[in-house]
C-alpha cells in the first residue's frame, strides 16, 4: 500500500531531475566548448613549433579539462587500476563503450603510456581540439564502410604501435551502447591490432554508468552519476591462442559490466 503513496512522490523526483539537467547540461556545453577552442590553437602550437611531447602534454590535460567538465553536472569519474602496466612494451587498451566520455577519462588515466585510439574517420574533422589530435597525434582513423580501408589503416597503426612502444585503444563494439548493454564484439581490428603488435600487453577495461550521461539522448544530459572505470588484470598477447585471447578478452570485459 506505501507505494502508492510515494509513487507520485518518486515520479516528480525523476521529472524534477530531469528538469534540473536543462540549466546543468547549457553550463557543460559551455565550458566543453570553451575547452575545446582554447586548446585548438595550443595543439596546433606545440604540435608545429615545440614538437611531439609538447603536443602530447598539451593533449593530456585538454583531456583532464573534458573530463572535469562532468562536474558541472554532478557528475564524477571513478578509475581503478590496481595492476602493475609496464611501461617498456606496446599496449592494446581493449573497452567496452558507452559515451564519448570514456575517451577523454581513458587518455588521462593512461597518459603515461601515450594513448592513440582507433576512430571512425567522420570524427577526423570539424570538431575543435579532438579532430586535430586525431589527424596528427598518430591515431587511426578507419572509413567503417570500407573493410578494406580500415584493416590497412589498422595495420599500418598497429607497426607504429609496435615501433614506439605506445597504447592504442580500440572499442570492439564499434559503436558505444545506448542502454549499457554490451554489444558482440567485432574481433577482426582487434585480431589485426595483435597480429602487428605482437609484443603487446593487452589491458582489458571494462566501463560502467558512462551510457547514463545521454540516458535522455544528446540534451540533456545525466545529471549525478558515478561512472566507472575497471582496470583487469593485463595479459600478454604472445602468452595464449588467438582465440582463447579474444574470448577471454571479451568474457573479463562483459562479466564486469552492471546493468
């Protein structure tokens, strides 16, 4: 019977919420768009006049700014990484994804392993900041209606990989999930990105509560959530069979996940 009595009560909880993410969610578009521009002109700097670590520096924290933008909605990050990642081998960073926060938390919580992402090539132009990085901080980007496009981009991303010692990350979704529930894994970049980084440590995260922020799609946003983010155990690719690998890969992700 109590319920009916705080059914009302909850629902006009949820639409107050609701109601209170319009304001919130205008001051984060705000303040992300200001971040945005101001570090355009900064990369483009250091990237021309002072070189690959002051682009990279200048990099790391345009993605701290993004994400403490979140703030401005209530909302907080979470990155818990109780394992050991060397530092002298090339790393894959495999994730599941929910929303474009993941990248920014991901690229400074990892910035010490110097963080370059598989893109679709639509995000390597017209956005301030996040298209020039994309384009010159040694990132891929592939044309996903294009196969074959996308599995040399990835090889020849996975060489440069190999040679410098760095991390890429890849969301083998391929597309962020809406409802935090995870989609098949699309193995074939995975599987490229191992066969041409065969050193590789590969670092399985899996994301939690990210999809919340466009639980009411692109405006507004989730306004008081904790995302998450968990660092498993690393494994070293040459270490398993192709297939135990990607299924292991996948299970440690996907069982991690809370819906």
């Amino acid at each position: 019977m109590w319920f009916f009595y705080f059914c009302p009560i909850i629902l006009f909880l949820i639409k107050m919420r609701k109601f209170l993410a319009y304001p919130l969610t205008l001051i984060y578009f705000l303040f992300f768009g200001l971040t945005l521009l101001v570090f355009h002109p900064i990369q483009w700097i250091c990237f021309n006049v002072l070189g690959y670590g002051a682009h990279k520096k200048s990099v790391d924290f345009l993605n701290f700014s993004l994400m403490k933008c979140l703030m401005f909605l209530g909302n907080s990050v979470t990155f818990n990484n109780k394992h050991t990642i060397p530092n002298n081998t090339p790393i894959i960073i495999v994730a599941n994804h929910q929303s474009m926060s993941d990248i920014p938390t991901i690229i400074w919580h990892m910035r010490k392993h110097h963080v370059k992402f598989v893109s679709k090539k639509e995000l390597g132009k017209g956005i301030p900041s996040v298209s020039y990085n994309l384009r010159k901080g040694g990132s891929a980007l592939i044309d996903r209606s294009n196969p074959r496009q996308a599995i040399t981009a990835i090889r020849d991303f996975g060489k440069y990989i190999q040679e410098t010692k760095r991390a890429a990350v890849i969301f083998p979704e391929g597309t962020r999930s809406r409802d935090g529930i995870p989609k098949r894994f699309q193995t074939k970049g995975l599987e490229t990105l191992i066969k041409y980084v065969p050193d590789a440590t590969i670092v399985p995260i899996t994301i939690n509560n990210s999809w919340k922020t466009l639980q009411y799609g692109k405006f507004p946003m989730g306004i008081g959530i904790g995302l998450k983010f968990e660092v498993h155990q690393p494994i070293k690719a040459n270490e398993h069979e192709k297939d135990v690998l990607l299924r292991s890969i996948e299970k440690t992700i996907k069982d991690n996940i809370i819906i």
